[in-house]
C-alpha cells in the first residue's frame, strides 16, 4: 500500500510539474506573440512603403527622361541664342540636383534597408521567404506542406 501511495504520489508531482512548465510556456508563447504582432504590422508597414517608393522612383525616372529629352530639344533649337548667367547658373544647380537624385536612387537600388543590420536583413530574406524557423509562421508555407505529405 505504502508503494502505491508512492507512485500516486510522484504521480502527482510529474502532473504539478507539467502544469507549471504549461503555464510558463504559454506565458512565453504570449510574450513572443505580443512581441511578434507590432513586429509584422511594422514589416508588412514598411514592405508597402518600399513599394510605393519603388513606384514613385519608377515615376520620377520617367519625369528625369521626359524633361532630359525636352532639355536636349530645347537645347538643339536655341543654338547660338546668348543664354542668361541667372538660367545657366540654375540649370546646372538642376543638374546637380538630378545627379543627386539618380546617385541616391542608385543607392537604393542596391540596399532597400540601408538602416538594418546584416543579421537583420538576413532574417527579413529567410521570414519573407519561408525558409528555416520561420517556414512554420507563413500560412502559405503550411499549406504547402500539407500538399506534399
């Protein structure tokens, strides 16, 4: 009987145990969830600014084309015509102002999240991707899942 009582009593205590582990676990997953959602709202902020700024950038090289080729034509049609100190001396702060622009859109080309660290831009390709821990978070990459078993 003392034997029973025993094993009923260990019994118990694995029980206690698990529920205390349970709960300290669902009190990280929560932490983690509360942390995770301003995160995401963040990222899914910024992938759409990045889009819009993609957007515009696409828009304004067009602009940067159109007035170029106006520039150009009006260029060839005045010819010798005395131009004004005042015009030349804004047309090339203008210039400079285009190349400024065409550098930082260069810029941007190369590195959309200059701010970020290199571990930061990592884990942003391997959550945007599907791939490694983060394969589980993305509801596309559960269903694929499910389709390939």
């Amino acid at each position: 009987m003392d034997n029973l009582s025993q094993r009923y009593l260990r019994l118990c205590q694995a029980y206690s145990q698990l529920a205390e582990r349970y709960t300290k676990l669902d009190i990280d997953h929560m932490t983690l969830r509360e942390r995770l959602v301003p995160f995401l709202m963040a990222f899914k902020y910024y992938k759409q600014m990045a889009e819009q700024l993609s957007t515009e950038k696409l828009a304004m090289q067009q602009e940067i084309n159109d007035l170029r080729d106006r520039y150009q034509t009006l260029a060839s049609q005045t010819g010798d015509v005395p131009v004004n100190a005042e015009l030349l001396a804004a047309l090339s702060e203008a210039e400079g102002q285009m190349a400024l622009i065409e550098e930082t859109l260069k810029e941007q080309d190369t590195d959309l999240d200059p701010n970020l660290l290199p571990i930061e831009k990592q884990l942003l390709e391997e959550y945007t991707a599907g791939v490694g821990d983060f394969q589980a978070l993305l509801p596309h990459s559960s269903s694929r899942s499910e389709g390939v078993s």
